[in-house]
C-alpha cells in the first residue's frame, strides 16, 4: 500500500471497523454465556469480560466506591477497569476513544458519509452548535448528582443488588426484544444523524461529556500552523462536530472527538497536525494511543485479578434464573 493511501480517515474507519469485530466475538460470546446462565443449554460458557464496558452506571458508582473505601467493585471489576481506562484514554488521548473506537462513533462516521455522499448535511453555527451540545452535559451532571449523593452504603446496596448483578443480560434482552418505541427512537436518531454529524455523540452522550471535561487536561490537541495555512477551509467542513479548525491555532475544545478528520482533509503536508507540548506526533498517535491503554488495562487488570468476576457459578445462574421470574414478556 502507498504511503498517501493510508489517510487518517481511512486508518480511523479500520480502527473503528476492527474494534466492532472485536465486540462482535465478544457479543456472540456472551449469548452463549447467558444461555447457560437461563438454562437453555448445559454448555458453560464464560462471560467475556468486556462485556461490562457497557455498563458505564454501575461502574461510576463503583468508581466512586473506590475511592471512598479502596475496594475494588467484586461484581462487574472489568467494568470498572474499562471504566478508568477510557477516562485515561481522554486524560491522554483527548477524546480518542469516541472518535477512533466507540462502536457508536462508527455507525456515526458511516452515517455521516452517507449524509455527506446525499448532500443533506445541515452545518452548526457556534451558537447552535453549544446548545446542541447542553443536552449531554445536563445528563452527565444529573449522572453525577445521583453518585455524588449516594453514601457507601447505598452504593454497597447498588453494587450487590440482583438487578445489578444482571445487569449485562437484562441489557442484552432489552435489545435483542426492541419495542416499537425503541425501534422508532433508533431510526430517528439514525435519521438525525444523518443530517447532523454525530448527532447522538454531539447532542446526548453524557459519556462523551465526560471524556471532553477530561479532555481538557490533555496535552496532545490538533495545531495549526498559521504560516503555511492557505486557510481553504476544508478541516473545518471535515469537521464532524463543525469546529471551525481553520481559526485555530490548537483545537482544545471538549468537542473535539480525536477523530483528525481535519488533518485527513488539509491539502497542505505539515500544516495540520497532533502536537504535544509544541511537538508533533504522527497522526495515528491518537488511535495506537488510545487502543495501547485499553490493552494495557486489561492486562494489567488481569494479571492483579480484578479482570474476571469471582462470583460463583452456581449464584450466577440463580441471579439469572431469579431475574427471569421477574421479568415481563417483552
């Protein structure tokens, strides 16, 4: 492959497409595990760890366990770990994680192309573009309002309640039974998203909220170099979250996602770039980087035990055959 054919648009869409896969395996894994835990097969079937990234709720409420008494959360410990490995990956890598892995970022970036190719892209202003952005953070603070005013003891109760213990299955057959109600959100959404560039990690994600407050902290940002600059405004139109990039001098806004659309787009070599600490990085930094402390987490959590859940087969499948008692026909 020629050097100029590996873009960072065309890097960011493998990165992104190899992680879905990985999910993929993941999800077929843990339908096989909860088969087991239902009853519906005698087969045993581990549940994949990463399975518990999706489960950011309860891992914030382990987070703030942690720190108040030191103890790891027993129930869903990866999920914790993926947890602080994100956070660390926008403490790091800005915003990495949701713009060069996050499933959700893919189906954002395919549908913004398929928005693009039908020109039925809808540009945000500055003003537009900060009330499109409140939503996410206004869940992100009533997110954090509920673990903030919860003590040790509701947390214990949280963490070590049925329905949390669960919580990954009931999830799974949330979406695997969707109600009409949850089918139109998803169209609508997909619909938005279309029209508006990652409508859904701009307008609603109080994750990626979370991750652009850290983000700030960040050393690496894109820069521009102003001398070399023809200021043709291509790296703001690539912009999935309309940044206007060609009046900047470093790109240090919490919406910015890392995706380097920007640096994929500008016509002149050298004059969009990561930087850290007025140095340059090469542009797939951001996504080695940021796939390097997922990794590396897992890793080392593994090796320290607080990767695998302890909990006992047995109780895992009663969790489970009790949760189906209590459920309703979808």
């Amino acid at each position: 492959m020629r050097r100029d054919m590996l873009t960072p648009s065309r890097l960011r869409l493998a990165v992104q497409v190899v992680f879905a896969m990985f999910l993929v395996w993941v999800g077929v894994r843990f339908v096989a595990h909860v088969s087991w835990a239902l009853g519906q097969t005698d087969v045993w079937t581990p549940k994949p760890p990463a399975v518990e990234g999706f489960l950011p709720i309860s891992a914030l409420m382990a987070a703030k366990r942690l720190l108040l008494t030191g103890a790891w959360d027993p129930i869903h410990p990866a999920g914790l770990v993926i947890f602080l490995a994100i956070l660390g990956t926008g403490l790091l890598w800005r915003k990495g994680f949701c713009g060069q892995l996050c499933p959700v970022g893919l189906v954002a970036n395919l549908l913004e192309r398929l928005g693009r190719r039908l020109h039925l892209i809808c540009r945000t202003g500055p003003k537009a573009r900060r009330l499109l952005a409140a939503p996410k953070y206004l869940l992100l603070a009533g997110f954090c309002f509920a673990a903030l005013s919860m003590g040790v003891e509701d947390i214990e109760g949280f963490l070590r309640a049925p329905f949390n213990m669960v919580a990954d299955t009931r999830m799974l057959l949330f979406f695997e039974h969707p109600s009409s109600l949850v089918l139109g959100v998803l169209a609508m959404l997909a619909l938005l998203s279309v029209i508006i560039p990652a409508f859904w990690c701009r307008a609603l994600c109080p994750y990626g909220a979370l991750l652009g407050l850290i983000s700030w902290l960040s050393p690496v940002a894109v820069a521009r170099d102003e001398a070399t600059c023809i200021r043709c405004g291509r790296c703001a139109r690539a912009c999935p979250v309309a940044l206007p990039v060609d009046e900047l001098r470093r790109v240090n806004s919490p919406e910015c996602q890392g995706c380097v659309e920007c640096v994929s787009a500008c016509p002149v070599p050298g004059c969009l770039g990561l930087s850290v600490l007025n140095r340059r990085l090469p542009w797939w930094s951001i996504a080695a980087g940021s796939l390097l402390v997922l990794i590396a987490a897992s890793v080392v959590a593994d090796t320290l035990g607080y990767w695998q859940s302890p909990i006992p087969q047995q109780m895992v499948r009663r969790m489970h055959m009790l949760m189906l008692g209590q459920m309703p026909d979808f």
